[in-house]
C-alpha cells in the first residue's frame, strides 16, 4: 500500500522522505518476520511469504551443538594393520577449529588395499562455512571462493551423508589427528552424531621413513612424500585430490 502511495509522485520532499521510511522498515520488518502471526512457526511464515510472491531472506537454522566438554575424541591408531579404509581430507577457512570452518570434505575408499576413482567410491562436496567467510589467502591456497560455497549445505548436514559414506572404517588423513579430526569432532557436535571411527595419520607415520626417502626436514609435507614416493597430485590442497594422494601414499609406505 505505501508503494502505491509512493507511486503517485507525491512533490513534497518531507512526505517523500517519511515514505521511504516507512518502506524501508516494512522491508526489514519483513526480513525478521516481525509480522509473523502469533503462535506461527516461522519457517512456516517464511515459506507463505515466498509462496505468494514476496522475496525474504530465511533465518539460518543452526542446531544446538552436543557439549564440547562431554564430547568423545576421535581415537588416534599406529597399528598399520588394515587394508580397507576411508582417506579424508577437509579444505577450512583457516587452522582454528574452534573458531573456522569446513569448506570441503574429500574422500576415497579403499578396499583390500585397492583405489577405485569411480563414484561410489568417492565422497566430494563444498560446504557452506559456519559464520566465516573465505579469506584472499584460502582463495589463493585452495581455488575455492565464497562464491562455491554460496548454496552448499551446512556441515551439519553434510557430516551426518560423509560417515554414512565412511561406515566402520578407518579413518586415514594427513595431520588428521591433530588438524581434520578437530573439525570432524565439532561437525559432529552440531550434528548429534558420536565419531566412533579409528583415525590413523599418514603424517606421524611417515616419519619412520624419512632417512630412507632422504627426506630431512623435521616436518614431512604431503608435497614431500609425493615427490620422494613419485607420486603426482593433480590438484594440491583440494579436498579430493589430497584425499586420493594421502592413500596412495599411506599404501605405497606400507608396501615398503
């Protein structure tokens, strides 16, 4: 009705201006379903605005995460003794896992010892990060912009199909026990599941194997053993990619 008002081309400036303003609060009115019926759920009222027409900017439903203090650690194993498991890799806004967040989940599994790059093998999707942004510097390390993560899932949604996906195996990343497993543990705090899979980091493990790879760094990289182990990675710090190599790399280690 105000927009009608307005439509007419009223010339005084003071009335023109009390217009504006009153659109403007009935725009952000809108937004925060301040006219929401009393006793309506508001999702429900935000999906009747969109059903008739009128473009408004749904509320996030964010869950209520476990209690991080009663929440179980994700279990670190040395026993190299499995040929089956899931390789991982997440891509984050930065390194604090307390504070960034998931941008991308890469995963292959492995069976017998075996790589199998098809589809039913392979997990891969962006994930929309938890109130961060991606910084300039995540954009020149991984590819990834704000732009690709725009309308991917939660990570509380994402976690919950990624360890489907996983099933009982184990768990094989590259610092995964002191980087990844902290993001998986959060995720699944705010997804309500309880991670019950065994972690083994390919990184503490390589370490027995620097002095025979000429490797001298007190850090080995995953860049390093890819080279040392002539093994290429297409496409270095994306999820996949990393996940693809850190089996490859865990699998030719063991061979060894």
């Amino acid at each position: 009705m105000i927009n009608k008002v307005k439509e007419l081309q009223v010339i005084d400036e003071t009335v023109n201006l009390e217009l504006q303003k009153r659109i403007d609060e009935n725009d952000k009115r809108r937004k925060e379903a301040e006219y929401m019926p009393k006793g309506a759920v508001k999702e429900d009222y935000f999906d009747f605005l969109e059903s008739v027409g009128v473009s408004c900017e749904k509320p996030r439903k964010v869950p209520t995460p476990l209690p991080k203090d009663d929440y179980p650690r994700i279990k670190g194993i040395t026993n190299d003794d499995f040929e089956s498991f899931v390789a991982f890799d997440f891509e984050t806004t930065g390194i604090n896992s307390n504070q960034d967040a998931i941008i991308e989940v890469g995963a292959i599994k492995v069976i017998d010892g075996k790589i199998i790059e098809s589809k039913e093998y392979i997990f891969q999707e962006f994930v929309k990060p938890y109130k961060k942004k991606i910084s300039e510097k995540i954009k020149e390390i991984t590819g990834i912009d704000n732009a690709d993560v725009e309308n991917a899932r939660d990570m509380w949604e994402v976690i919950p199909d990624f360890m489907e996906f996983v099933g009982d195996l184990p768990l094989v990343g590259f610092n995964s026990n002191a980087f990844d497993c902290r993001f998986l543990e959060r995720a699944g705090r705010y997804s309500h599941i309880i991670i019950k899979n065994d972690s083994f980091d390919v990184m503490t493990y390589a370490n027995s194997f620097k002095k025979e790879l000429n490797i001298k760094k007190q850090r080995c990289s995953l860049a390093d053993l890819s080279v040392a182990l002539s093994i290429t990675n297409p496409q270095a710090h994306r999820a996949l990619a990393d996940a693809i190599t850190t089996a490859k790399v865990f699998i030719e280690l063991k061979r060894r």
